[in-house]
C-alpha cells in the first residue's frame, strides 16, 4: 500500500509527530487532493487541546483547511486546483497536515491560478468569517461606526477592510502603540495603551457594531463603547474563553450579544464563495502566510499559540527543510 508523511496527534496537547502512513482511499463522493498548503489555526490548537471532542479517536490528522490539487473526483477535473474546507476535515475526519487528504466533494472549492496554494490554504477563513460577522450574523448597514478588535489579526484586518469598503466608519484596536500602522486608512487605529482615548470610548460609545475576535474577561468593557441598541459579534477566543458581566448593565446598555459559529454557517461559504475568491484577488481584504515544512509542524503550532501575528501560520508538506 502506498504510503505518505502526515503529522499525527497521538496524546491531547502534545506536539504533532511527522509519520509515514497510509494513503488515504477515496470513497463514492469523495476526492482525494494532493496537499500543497496545510493552514494551522485557532480552531487547530482548539482540537489538538481535547476540548473540542475528547472522544475523538487519535492517532489523528489535524488540519482544518489546505489547498492542492485533484488526483481523484467524482466532480472535479484532475489537476484541478481546490481549498479543502468543512465537512469535518480536521475534526471528525483526517486533516490536511498531511501530503494527501480524502475530502467530500461538496469541501472541494475550486480556486483560480491567480491565488497561491498558501493563500488559497489561508483566505477563506478571516474573509468568510469577517463577511458573515459583518452581513449575515449583524446585517451591517448604512452610516454604522464599527469597532474591531484584533486588528492586527487576519481575522480583523479583513473586517476592517470589508467595512470600510462598505463605507462605515472604523475603529481598529490593536494591543500596542507600535502595532498602530498596521490599521488600514482611513480607518482610526486605537491602542489598548492610549487610557485616555479608551475612556473616551467609554464616555461617548460612539460604536454601533463590534466585531470582537479577542473574547475574555474584557468583552463587557469593550461592550460599553457601544450605543444603546447596538450588536456585538463575538468570532474568538484568543484573549481568553471566560468573561463576566454585570447583568444590570447588561439589560441596561440593550446590547445584543452574537456569537459567530462558522461550523453551523458552511453554507454562507458555497453560496459567497466567488466573492470571497474576489475580495482577496482586488487586494481588499490583505492575507500574510509565514510557511513552514510538515516536520516544523510543532513551530507553526506554537506560533500560532502565542498570537499577535498578521501572518496566518501554513505548512507546506512537500517542501524539505532546506527549502523552505
């Protein structure tokens, strides 16, 4: 039987081991994809933990998305280019830290040349997430005042960008002062460090939207600089998976709170996918790989674990150390 390399997840919380495995066989209605890029994510560390489904069965292959190319299709032309995304893969199914994956066919999107295998493994998430953050989940509308937090993040620097090309008003939150130029123009950069600007949120909650990629204990502040009537989209976790609120206030500033599950929202994928395609080839919404080889699979890890990067974290499994 033909054999390839993947990185297996033997204990929760270990570092993925790089091992010579069985090809994976393809069933009726599934393709099988060479792997090209592999992206490593949020949603990645939430499985490798054992916090998203402790039953899984392991050894298993993480990667929740990864672009490559067909070898075998039901529905697609050989040596098609494809994103690999949904159905389970890297969850319930192998992943794509792997040199070849079998996948649905449905999880299969095609992709355009003018996209490289690592953007094509790393723009559907921030892009899909930001719009269906922004439309779908708050119905974004005229003359709105968005604030983002995580703006230096993929996530939100493509909400930033989506909506100011909507229009809107934006405020971007970044943690640091250094970390300001990182903002798109003309959106307003705001430091978590600038106190004073901070209370001066506080004081006029100038907000009518807040897409929160950052979570934790200070989502309730963060709410405060918001109008009365106003939503906030919670999309991440990143400063913490806990957060405490004074339900008096709560009831008072009449704040809807929304969480964004992009597990439950696929569909949004197949029925926009195009348009996202298109946001990141007219240079929109910007996406940053840092690449790494399948055997440096534990360094992308643990970059993506200690955050604060523009950059999304991919592997390219073909690639040797020394090529990389």
């Amino acid at each position: 039987m033909a054999s390839m390399k993947a990185a297996l997840v033997h204990r929760w919380d270990d570092t993925p081991v790089v091992e010579d495995v069985p090809m994976p066989t393809p069933g009726s209605g599934e393709t099988l994809v060479r792997v090209e890029a592999a992206l490593v994510n949020h949603l990645d560390l939430t499985v490798l933990s054992g916090a998203f489904d402790p039953d899984l069965p392991r050894p298993y292959v993480p990667g929740v998305e990864g672009s490559g190319t067909v070898v075998s299709s039901d529905t697609l032309p050989v040596g098609t280019r494809v994103l690999v995304h949904g159905a389970g893969i890297g969850i319930d199914r192998a992943g794509t830290w792997a040199q070849f994956v079998s996948v649905p066919s449905a999880a299969a999107y095609a992709v355009p040349p003018t996209l490289s295998f690592e953007i094509a493994a790393a723009f559907i998430e921030p892009t899909a997430s930001a719009w269906t953050a922004l439309y779908d989940v708050a119905n974004l509308g005229a003359d709105e005042t968005v604030i983002v937090t995580g703006a230096t993040g993929a996530v939100g620097r493509a909400a930033i960008a989506i909506a100011l090309a909507a229009g809107a008003r934006v405020i971007g939150l970044v943690r640091k002062d250094a970390d300001r130029h990182w903002v798109t123009a003309p959106a307003e950069a705001m430091s978590e460090q600038d106190i004073a600007r901070l209370d001066e949120l506080a004081r006029e909650q100038p907000g009518t939207l807040l897409v929160d990629s950052v979570g934790g204990p200070e989502l309730a502040t963060r709410c405060s600089w918001l109008r009365p009537g106003s939503r906030a989209v919670v999309i991440g976790y990143v400063g913490g998976v806990t957060t405490e609120w004074n339900l008096v206030d709560f009831i008072g500033r009449d704040v809807s709170l929304l969480p964004l599950n992009m597990i439950r929202r696929q569909a949004v994928i197949a029925q926009h996918f195009s348009e996202f395609v298109a946001l990141v080839e007219q240079g929109v919404v910007p996406i940053d790989v840092r690449t790494f080889t399948l055997d440096q699979v534990g360094d992308a890890v643990q970059a993506v674990r200690a955050g604060g990067a523009r950059a999304r974290m991919v592997l390219r499994p073909w690639t040797k150390p020394d090529q990389s």
